[in-house]
C-alpha cells in the first residue's frame, strides 16, 4: 500500500518499517505521506494495540533527504511552508496516536530521525544508535521536531544540542531521557517485545486514556482545575465495560479479555 512502508502485523502489533534502506530511511515527500496515511490507518484500526516504528537496513531514520531540502530551500515561501507544515502534521499524528508506540532504534536517528523517536511514547536504542539534532550545520533549526524533542529530553539539555549538534550516545540518550532501554548487541528485538508484551496487559481505552491524561496535566500547576479535570477522568473511567472487566478478572485470577490468550 505505501512506496516507502513496509507493514508487517503479528496479532495486536504492527510494525512500520521505513523501506529507503539506500538514503538510510531519510525523509522527503513520499516518506512523510506514507507515514501520516499509515499511522492514521493503524490508529482507526480496531485489531492494532501497539505500533512499532522501524528502519530497514543500516539506519533508523538520517533525518531530511538532502536533495529534498534542497529543491524546498529553492523552491516559494509557500510551497516551502506547505511542505513544513506536511512534516509538522506527520510528527504530530505520530505522537498523538492513542495507542502506544514504540520507536525501535538502530544505528543513525539523525534530525528527524531523532525526532520521529521523541515522537514515540517509547524509545529503545541499540548500543550503537546514534541521535542529533543536526540541522544547524546545515544552517537551519530543528523546528517541527522540537517540541518533541524538548519533551523527551527538556528545555535545558535542548539548549545545548540544538545549538552544538554534537552526536549523542544511545548511553547518553538514556541518561537524557530521549530513549528509555539501551540493549545490548542482537538484544534489541528482544527488548522491544519485552516491553511489547507488558503494553498487551494494559486496556486498550485505559491506556488511551492514560495518554490523553499525560497531556492534560504535564508542565501545569496544581491548580483546582487540573485537580477536578483529573478526578472527572478517573470517575468516568471507572464506569466502563473495561474497568469492570479489569477489576473482575483481577479478582478472579485470570487474563482480562484484552489480554492475548486470555
């Protein structure tokens, strides 16, 4: 279905592979297209619980194809703004799934490669990913990845990468908060299945829940509106089939239905 995808379904997961192993999965149009097409599908699709995000051969993602930044630096304010605003839009559905997503990292995340795994709820590296927001020395700035990146890794560590470009570790990355497992060697897939298989515990609309509640609440003040905002949340989950399956298969000392094999 997709020029640039590869999708691959093993029960309640999808992996999305980026399939432009010669450029090392960098981003031009098609790319960019493929991905937000892809992940609104895997969001409206009832038989997907968790998305994982993947490169194919030896890069996770080396961020813009630079020919493609170069025909938009030559090209109209307007047709440069569009394209901006397509990349920005892609981003943004990814990190507003409401299911969990999971950015498998191996060797380059580069720019937008490094944003697509801010953008991820979850991020695990090989011991041999690199991450950079690197767009400075090509005379730009990392714009529509940012607010990602400033999440994952804050405002403080932000003003130093942004501006040096400096290569990060995937050790480093841990210690940043931009990935959250380094594996080691051939262990990454094992890794990303460990954390797969504890995300299939979870309920579905909990766990979009979950999500949403994030949103809601971080970088806000106590205040009495985020106070009753999050008792509204939990009072009305709590009346719903799936609360009341969670509870009762609990008591009962069995799976939930959500549960593969339960």
């Amino acid at each position: 279905m997709y020029e640039t995808l590869e999708i691959l379904r093993d029960g309640g997961v999808a992996t999305v592979w980026m399939n432009r192993p010669e450029v090392h999965n960098a981003f031009n149009a098609q790319l960019i297209a493929d991905l937000t097409a892809a992940f609104r599908a895997l969001d409206a699709d009832d038989g997907v619980r968790v998305v994982v995000l993947a490169g194919r051969g030896k890069s996770f993602s080396a961020g813009a194809d630079l020919n493609w930044m170069k025909a938009a630096g030559a090209a109209s304010v307007v047709d440069n703004l569009a394209d901006a605003r397509k990349l920005a839009g892609m981003l943004r559905v990814i990190a507003e799934m409401t299911k969990p997503t999971i950015a498998r990292v191996h060797g380059a995340a580069l720019g937008g490669g490094m944003g697509l795994a801010s953008a991820c709820d979850i991020c695990v590296a090989g011991d041999k990913a690199v991450f950079a927001t690197s767009e400075v020395r090509f005379g730009i700035i990392p714009s529509a990845i940012s607010p990602y990146v400033l999440r994952a890794i804050g405002e403080r560590q932000a003003y130093r990468y942004f501006q040096t470009a400096e290569r990060i570790s995937a050790a480093r990355a841990v210690e940043l908060g931009l990935a959250h497992e380094l594996a080691e060697g051939d262990a990454l897939d094992a890794k990303v299945a460990e954390i797969v298989g504890a995300l299939l515990q979870g309920g579905p609309k909990s766990q979009a829940a979950a999500k949403a509640l994030i949103r809601a609440v971080a970088n806000r003040p106590v205040a009495d509106a985020v106070v009753e905002d999050t008792a509204r949340r939990i009072a009305e989950l709590r009346a719903t089939p799936e609360a009341r399956e969670g509870l009762d298969a609990f008591l009962g000392k069995r799976p939930a239905g959500w549960v593969p094999g339960g």
